[in-house]
C-alpha cells in the first residue's frame, strides 16, 4: 500500500521549495520510507534505489529503512506500507521523480490540488527503466494484477 505525505523541510508540494539551498540541503532526493520487515522481504537497502510501480507508472526513490512505517493487518493479512513525499519534481535544486505521477488524476472540486492520498503498489530494489522499457513494464504489471486480481505478486 502506497501512502503520501508532506515533510517539513519542504513546507509547500516543492515547487515554492525546492530552489533554497539551505531546504535542498536538509531534503536532497526524493526517497520512500518502508518496515525492515518489508525491506527483507523484497531485497530493499536502506540507502539504495527502489522502483515503486502501481498501474500507473513507475518512480525511483532511496530507500529508507524505518520502524515508523508498520504493516496494516487486513483479515488476517500483513499489508505492507511505502510511504512517499510529495515535493520532488523536474526543475529546482533538488529532483527527482515525481509522486503524483503514481496516480490517476483526481482534483479536489474547490481547490483542484491532486485529491488521491493512498494506491495499491509493488515495490522492487533498483532503478525504474527509462524510455520504452517503463511503459512496458507497467503494463506487464496490469496484467499481472488482472490476471492475479492482486498487484503486488511478483516480479512484473
């Protein structure tokens, strides 16, 4: 399960944020928080790369090692946690991929900002392919999920 949230560091979605240098330096790269438990289960170093993939699309982010993020039981079932911060993007001082890129397009009615919070996802150590190879990815992944009714069973 794939979870966002704001850091302090970057008080605003990054964009009014991430051209201060004394900001960028508290916060450099984008990053996903998972449970050691989680990180054992799927190969992920605290410090190294992971791809987080829903049907979307598919991010890179380092990986942080935490006891904050814990596994959600659901009947019976440990529903594992990443969490994501928002504020990374293409321009500024600090970049990186994006959150909401993970996401279907759904804007609050009042203030249009992006309204999804929380997604199902897979996650896996290393970088995300570039070029074709991403979509191609993903889209093995939707199959995946159709076929399996899950989209976190394996390897896409």
């Amino acid at each position: 399960m794939l979870t966002t949230y704001r850091l302090t560091e970057h008080h605003t979605t990054g964009g009014m944020s991430r051209g201060l240098p004394y900001l960028a330096e508290l916060q450099p790269e984008m990053f996903c928080e998972v449970s050691p438990e989680l990180a054992g289960q799927r190969g992920l170093r605290h410090g190294g790369w992971a791809t987080i993939l829903t049907a979307r699309s598919a991010i890179e982010a380092r990986v942080l090692v935490t006891r904050r993020i814990k596994a959600l039981a659901v009947d019976g079932r440990a529903i594992h946690q990443v969490g994501i911060p928002w504020h990374w993007g293409y321009k500024g001082l600090v970049r990186g991929d994006v959150a909401n890129d993970l996401f279907g397009i759904v804007l609050d009615t009042n203030v249009h900002i992006q309204e999804s919070k929380v997604t199902s996802c897979d996650i896996r150590p290393g970088r995300r392919p570039r070029g074709p190879e991403l979509p191609a990815m993903v889209e093995r992944y939707r199959l995946r999920a159709e076929r399996s009714g899950e989209g976190d069973g394996g390897p896409a």
